[in-house]
C-alpha cells in the first residue's frame, strides 16, 4: 500500500485497543486543528468512543466517526465515478421486471413455471445472495443454478445498459486497484477500528477508504483461536495483504482469568470456566424480567456503575417495556435501538394510494385507505358509512372494483365523497407503463388530495435513463421502496445525548469496554439465532464455490455466520470488567401456557453455578431462578385495585357494576334507539351497550364476499318498493297502492333494468331466474293480505314521536318499515298493516316466540310504535317467497309479545347492561364482537353475573338472528 505511514494492531480485548491505540492516537492530535478520521464497524462503537472521550476529557476536534457506508460515499466523492452504483431498490425492480417477462410466456403445467413463480415470490432472498455472491469475490455466473445463473447475468447487463454499475464491483475495484503517488487523497488520519470478520461485505469499501489516505492505522481483534486458519485469521490475512504490513499483536493489560472471561469461556470454551461473575434474573412473564432487569440496572447505576451495556436481540416489545421501565425509574439511559414509530400520516396514504393501483383498485383497498384519507382531512364521511356504502355497491354488483361502484354510487346523494375521491384515484393503471408515466400518475393524485409529493430523486434520474416499460406491479413496487415504513418517535426516551446505561444490540455492543453488561431474552430461540438456509444459494454450493474462490474468505455459511455469532458473544462477555447479566422468562405473555427454556449459554451458566440438588433436570434449574417482579410505578395499593377488577369482571356471583358496561343513566342513557337496535340489544345487552349507548357500531374489515342469498334479499327488496310505491305519495310518503297488473309490471320492468347490468352468462341467468320468481311470489302474497288497505307507503321511516311503551314511561324509537297498507293516507285513527320481507328466514313468526326469546322483536316495536303515532287498530306481517307463507300478530297479542322490553327497561333506569354474548371460535358463524381491547369473558360466566345482576329468571338469551 503506498501510504507514507501504516500501523497494523491486533488487540485482544476492547480495553487494550482504547489505552494503547485509541486514545493515544487522539491525543497525538491535540493542539492541531486537522482532519482526522475513525472508522468503526457500527454508529454503536462511535457513540461508545465518544462518551469515553467525554469521561476522559480527551478532545474530538476535527475528528469525524465513519461507519463502512459512510466511508464508501468519501471515496466514491473523491473519485467521482462517472457510472453511479445501482440502489437494491432499483435492483429489485430490474429482477421483478425480468422475471416477469421468463413468466410471461409460461403457463401453470410447464415445468420452468413453478421456479419463477417461486422466485418472483422472494426476489430479495435471492438478491441478497447475488450481493454475497459478488462480495465474496464472485459473479453472476457463479450462481449453481442455470436459471438463477441467467436472470442475474441478465440484470447485470441491464444495469450496465442504463449507465450504473453494481456497488460490490465498484467497491472491489476500488479497493484493489493500486494508486499512483499522484492521485488524489482524502487526506488527514485515519484510525480503522475494531472490524471483524463480520464485516467481510464491507471490507473493500474500508479498504478503498485507507488507500487514499496517507496516515493509516488499522486495529482489528487478536484471533480467539491461533493457528486454526479460522474465519478471523483469514480476515487479518486479507488486512495484511491490503496495508501491506505485518501486524503487531497488543499486551493484554488484564491477565487471562481477570474480568467476566470465565463466563466467556462457559460458551466458547476458550479458557477456564467461572460462573462467579455472572448473575442470572428469571421473571415469570417477559413483561416481568423486564421490570426484574430495570430494577437489577437502576440499582447498579445507583452503586456507581461506570458503563452499563443491556443488550437486545432486536427493538421488540421487550425492549420498548424496558426503556419505559428505566423512564419510571429515573434511569438516565441512551437507546441506540431507537423507538419505531409509524411514518406520517402523507406517507400512509401514499403508500395506501400505491396498494389500492397494485390491487387494481378494489373496493377493499379503498377502505383500508379511508382511514388515513380522513387524518389528513381529505375525506369526511365515518369509515363505518363509507364501508356501509361499498357494502351496498358491492352487493348490487357483485364486483369488488371501485370502478362499477360507481354507478351505483352516482345515484346516491349520500355517496357523494365517494364518488369524488373514486374520480381522483380512477382509471386503474395500465398492465405496463414506463417509469416516468407511473411517476407522473403518482404525483398527479399526491396533487389532487393536496400531498406534498415524496422525494424520489433517485428513481427519477432513473426514469430518465430506461424509458423502457415495466409491469404494473413491478413499477408499484419499486414507487412503495422509496416511501418509508417506519418513522423515528420524536421526544422518544434515550435519544441523542451520553450516560451510563446504553440500550444495544449485540454487533453495536461489540469492541466496547463494559463494566456491566446485561443480556435479556436469554431464551432459547430468541439469541442467538440461526439464519435459515438459502435455498437459491445453499450452504452445499457456497463451499463449493469457496474451493476456487479468488479470496479466503468468500461466502458465508449458517455454519460461518453461527460461528461469527457465538465468537462476538465470547468477545462481548471477555470486554466486560465486573458482571454479565442473562435474563430470561419462564412463561411467554401471549401463550401463558407455554413454558420457555433457557438458550445454551444461560444453560451452562446455571449448572456451572451448581445444580446437583436438581437431580439434572434443568427445568427445575431454571424454575428455581424465578423471582417475582415489583409492580414498576404503580404502588401495591393500585395493582390490588386493578387486580380486584380484573377478578370481578370473571366472577360469576358478582353483578355487573361500573367497571362492566355500567354507567350513570343520567349520563349515557340514548336519546333513542332504533327498532332493530331494540331487538338485538334484549338479546345480547352488549350490543346495545356499544352501538345505543357509546354510539360505536361495528365496522368490518373482513373482505367482502359474495353472499347469494342476502343479494337476492336486497334485490328483492328494490324491486318491491318500486313496484308497490304510490304513484303520487304526499309528502309523509303516503298514497294509493297500485293495482296488481301496474305492480307486476312495474316488477318486470324493474327486472329487465337489472338483468342488463349485469354479465350474460349462466351464474346471472339464474340468478336472474329465482330473483323474478321470489318478487313474484311476495308480491302475490301482499296482494292477497286479507283486510289491507287501499293506501301504502314503502321504505317508510317511522315519524318523530313514535315510541315504544316501557315500564318507566314511552321511550324513542326510530326505524325503516319495508312496506306499510292503511285504510287511510295517515296514522291516526287508521287500521295499519306493517308488512316485512323476509327472504333468507325459515324460523316461524309468532307473539309466543317474540315474548319468549325476543325473536322478530323489531317486527313487533314497529306496531307499538304505530299505535303510539294513534293507529286505532294493527297487525304486523311476515311475508316470505313461497305461496300463502304469511304470518300475523295482532295489537290483542302486541304486549305480550312486547314482554321482553321490560329487560330494556330495566337497562335504561339503572345504567346496568351486561352482556350475554355467546362463545365464540375461529369456527363460529359471524356476529357480534367486541373491540379488541376488550377480553373475552365465556357465556356461562356472562349468563351467571346476569341473572346475579337482574334476577335467575332473567339469565337466559335467545337464538341467533340473522333474518335478511
């Protein structure tokens, strides 16, 4: 290397390289503003040297931390290439793009077919084994399989066709190509710090960073084992053909059992194993040794711990836990893992405006959109009415695409913020289309819901150079990797700033002198993890390849990348100074059932620490170590407060009370409630309590489907308020009802509109057929009602002031009758016939059954409620599509079949609901359920608390409804 100065170390532990080499390299430019460079493998070393540097008082001026990805952009800004490397988004467009056109062709019984379909399935597995394969010194052609060997050899092409060049070949090139003495420097010096063999994928690009400075010191870890010809040896080999130096190996400071090495070598093996220094905490859940190792690191930091690192496998629930437990603490602590937040709301909806083209905009994607549509002011109308009108769409066309909901829409005043957010995001793109094109339809609808578009600088210069065109969804894909997923928290706990408690992960924490360290989720399966297999490169052919390998290193195995793992552990365990802290969990909080095990090195922590009274059985070990967890901020008075809820909410002899769909009646008693709402709440009080009383009625998310059945109801239903309704109403909606020729051919003509919406085919055909023959059955069936009168209103609201008779007085209700005769155009005084369709329901219609269980209690409010507008005398009717399959209760059977209103009563005068639901499964039918939030409590202890609240006879609920 022609440098005019190398310095090439081997450190065997973190505190030797900052006394021998660090810090006197920092010192030696005290005093002297000039340029000066650290290299470390990750931003967790960095922070580490800086708060060291602050505790120690030694200056950073004119230094600047690196990690391999910012080393790259210096040198690559130094020799300003004229091909850019290619992004691994614009990389993952090319592969989508090529196996795409290979699938074109094929149909589902070739046999190529199955490949590419499996790769198109995971191109970005096999995209990272494209990058291994080129960093480990291979190319495209390398690739064992024939087809993958082709497409990528194909990419390649690609992106040398557009003016790029792939990052790994650049890195190489830069990194081997020796330099004239001319040549521009970066200049200044350089410390390189700390790398492993781990970093092999980087290594070029560090390599290409010193080459162009003058003054370069390079410390990298002693090996664990000498003379193995390991993984870490190979990698000082690589270092010492590359600087062009001999390496000099450091004086441990520490002898060989000082320190925490005794617990390192309980998992490597390396030296003699001593379990004194190590401590173990057990909780009973996850969220328990949570608090258990906040409660270990507070008082640790009260002792005066100098550098406590708590180490995570990854930012997992355990870890958001823990830096809130710290916060309740007190605990001054830096969280390098950082909380993850969800991006802005502008980026949600683009990312739902890319979801809803990429689906071929499907009703579906419109609602999962219509959330964040209303968070940034675009929409207005509740998610729970723009889902009821694509229900409505939906079923009158039996198609899920936005696009012919819109007819159906455009005749509906209420759909109106449908109809012109569907204008804005409509037509559905093209099946293929240049990038530019997509860029511009993108950006187009960002303007017309007022979103600042996203910057995509990078794809736009990309458009420019390949105005080819892409698949829809390839084209989709690439717009969506430009737009972030997940967002910093702001005013998170433990960002930016120094102190003594350090959130970490493993990689980050590596080549830091700890006092302290703590390792959490010591579970077996949580860390260390075993990477699965590649199946596009395996493990069999990365050896293969590895045997005429141009470097030593080459590709990694599991074998390798387990090794490197469990030697970064050991490394870890040999830097810390005075203890190691694994804790674990005995029990997983979602699966209270499921006991946990501890991982391997915890496994020979505790029988190191002696087990011989356990008879070998390491369960009993580890359910020895469990301690109980405090309750955090809370006192003990407030956890026994929530616990006594808790209890009582699941009791069985204890009445529902104010922590239990209670409340006080002056407060949450409803201004009215609706018939159907009525029906469904004497049954199940819990539907009552969150559709009547919190106004918060279910919205689905499930898919729509096709249901033939409530189709064929809903048309019917049309069909017949059309056909039935009087030709002049007044404006109360009554009038004469017409005659049954200008009825039925008011039907016919109703049915012939229909059947040219729809396909010609067989499925509407029939479809079309047994619709013609239900309307005609119920409308003969109406027609022949004995005694009806000759006036009719359909699709009739029941007026202001109608109400139904309660214990405590007359109460609201509200409602939609399918179809009202009178003998006269109003309601007082007249003889009323309430007439309603049922189409799906075989279930008989009877007062008995009304009083009984509270079945067809809406047909039944509907008559109280006529009586209560001053109707002399009424009937309610159910009329079903078969012939003479009618069924009556008369205003003499009305308040006895009204007998279960008196359970309503009882609700609206004490505040008390309950509820009565029903079990349910995965395999249960549809029906009500409550919010996620809230636990599910069984039916029998729902029904014991309810007769317990209003008395044993009153415990009972009735059948299922389900009537369409």
């Amino acid at each position: 290397m022609p440098a005019a100065a190398v310095q090439f170390y081997l450190s065997p532990a973190a505190e030797d390289t900052w006394t021998q080499v660090a810090r006197p390299w920092l010192e030696a430019g005290r005093g002297r503003l000039s340029r000066a460079y650290v290299v470390v493998p990750t931003r967790g070393q960095a922070h580490a040297f800086k708060q060291r540097c602050l505790a120690e008082g030694v200056a950073l001026l004119g230094v600047e931390f690196l990690t391999p990805g910012l080393a790259r952009k210096k040198w690559a800004a130094l020799d300003d290439a004229e091909r850019p490397a290619l992004g691994r988004e614009l990389l993952l467009l090319g592969l989508r793009t090529l196996i795409a056109r290979r699938l074109q062709p094929l149909a589902p019984a070739d046999p190529e077919w199955g490949f590419w379909k499996s790769l198109q399935s995971d191109p970005e597995r096999a995209l990272d084994d494209f990058d291994e394969l080129l960093k480990g010194g291979f190319r495209a052609g390398d690739f064992p399989l024939a087809p993958l060997a082709s497409v990528f050899c194909e990419l390649s092409a690609w992106v040398d066709a557009r003016g790029y060049d792939l990052a790994p070949l650049q890195a190489e090139a830069m990194g081997l190509a020796p330099r004239a003495p001319d040549a521009p420097k970066i200049g200044g010096r350089v410390l390189v710090c700390g790398p492993g063999a781990e970093l092999w994928g980087e290594f070029f690009n560090m390599a290409a960073f010193v080459r162009r400075c003058a003054d370069v010191t390079v410390v990298l870890p002693a090996p664990e084992f000498r003379g193995r010809e390991g993984l870490d040896e190979k990698w000082i080999d690589l270092w010492r053909a590359v600087l062009g130096a001999e390496p000099r190996m450091l004086e441990p400071a520490a002898g060989p059992g000082s320190g925490c090495a005794g617990v390192a070598a309980l998992w490597s093996g390396a030296g003699e194993a001593d379990a004194r220094r190590a401590t173990v905490l057990v909780g009973r859940t996850r969220a328990d040794e949570m608090e258990l190792a906040a409660d270990l690191v507070a008082a640790r930091a009260a002792a005066g711990a100098e550098n406590i690192g708590v180490v995570f496998p990854a930012a997992d629930a355990a870890h958001l836990r823990f830096s809130r437990a710290l916060a309740r603490r007190g605990v001054a602590f830096v969280d390098l893992l950082g909380a993850i937040g969800t991006p802005p709301a502008d980026v949600l909806v683009q990312r739902g405006l890319i979801a809803f083209q990429e689906k071929g905009c499907r009703l579906e994607e419109l609602l999962a959109l219509w959330p964040w549509l209303r968070a940034i002011g675009a929409v207005t109308l509740s998610l729970a009415e723009a889902r009821r009108a694509c229900e409505r769409a939906f079923d009158a066309t039996q198609s899920h695409a936005v696009e012919r909901a819109l007819a159906v829409w455009r005749g509906s005043p209420r759909a109106a913020p449908l109809v012109e957010l569907a204008e804005k995001l409509l037509p559905v793109w093209p099946e293929e289309l240049g990038l530019a094109d997509a860029l511009a339809r993108f950006r187009a609808q960002c303007e017309a819901l007022a979103l600042e578009p996203p910057a995509l600088g990078a794809l736009e210069v990309f458009a420019k150079r390949s105005p080819e065109l892409y698949p829809r969804a390839t084209a989709l894909a690439a717009l969506a990797s430009f737009l972030p997923e997940t967002n910093p928290v702001r005013g998170a706990p433990g960002r930016g700033g120094f102190a003594r408690v350090t959130l970490t992960t493993r990689r980050r924490a590596e080549g830091v002198a700890w006092s302290h360290l703590v390792l959490v989720e010591s579970n077996a399966g949580v860390w260390p993890e075993r990477r699965p297999e590649s199946c596009w490169l395996t493990d069999a052919q990365r050896e293969a390849l590895n045997a005429r390998g141009r470097f030593s290193l080459g590709l990694f195995t599991t074998e390798h990348r387990a090794a490197l793992e469990r030697a970064g552990l050991a490394a870890l365990a040999r830097d810390a100074t005075d203890e190691i802290v694994f804790t674990a969990a005995l029990h997983d909080d979602a699966e209270p059932e499921l006991k946990l095990a501890p991982n391997a090195w915890l496994e020979r922590v505790l029988w190191a620490r002696g087990a011989d009274d356990a008879d070998g059985d390491l369960e009993k070990v580890f359910e020895r170590e469990v301690r109980e967890a405090g309750a955090g901020s809370a006192g003990p008075g407030e956890a026994a407060d929530w616990h006594a809820v808790w209890a009582g909410r699941r009791d069985p002899a204890r009445p529902f009370d104010e922590f239990f769909f209670a409340g006080d009646p002056a407060r949450i008693t409803p201004a009215s409630l609706t018939a159907r709402g009525i029906e469904a709440g004497v049954r199940d009080p819990a539907e009552l309590w969150f559709e009547g009383v919190l106004g918060a009625g279910r919205v689905g998310w499930e898919p729509l489907a096709r249901a033939r059945r409530k189709a064929l109801g809903q048309r019917a239903h049309e069909l017949l308020a059309r056909a039935l309704s009087p030709a002049q109403p007044d404006p109360r909606g009554f009038g004469e009802m017409p005659g049954p020729e200008e009825a039925r051919a008011r039907l016919a003509e109703g049915l012939a509109e229909l059947r040219s919406r729809w396909p010609d085919d067989y499925y509407w055909d029939s479809f079309h057929a047994e619709l013609a023959r239900m309307c005609a059955v119920l409308l003969e069936n109406v027609h022949a009602l004995p005694d009806a009168g000759p006036y009719v209103a359909t699709e009739a609201r029941l007026p202001a002031g109608a109400t139904v008779p309660l214990g405590s007085g007359a109460f609201p209700v509200t409602g939609r009758m399918d179809l009202v005769r009178l003998d006269r155009p109003g309601w007082k005084g007249a003889r009323v016939d309430v007439i309603d369709f049922k189409t799906g329901s075989d279930r008989p219609f009877s007062a008995a059954r009304m009083a009984k269980d509270g079945a067809s209690l809406q047909l039944g409010v509907y008559l109280a409620a006529a009586r209560s507008l001053g109707a002399a005398h009424g009937r309610v009717w159910m009329v079903k599509p078969e012939p003479g399959e009618v069924a009556a209760v008369g205003a003499e059977e009305l308040d006895a079949a009204l007998g279960m209103l008196g359970r309503l009563d009882r609700f609206l005068v004490g505040g008390v609901y309950g509820a009565l639901t029903r079990d349910r499964s995965e395999y249960s039918p549809g029906g009500y359920t409550w919010p996620l939030a809230c636990a599910p409590i069984p039916e029998a202890v729902l029904r014991a608390k309810f007769a317990a609240t209003f008395g044993a006879g009153d415990g009972a609920g009735g059948e299922e409804g389900g009537d369409e």
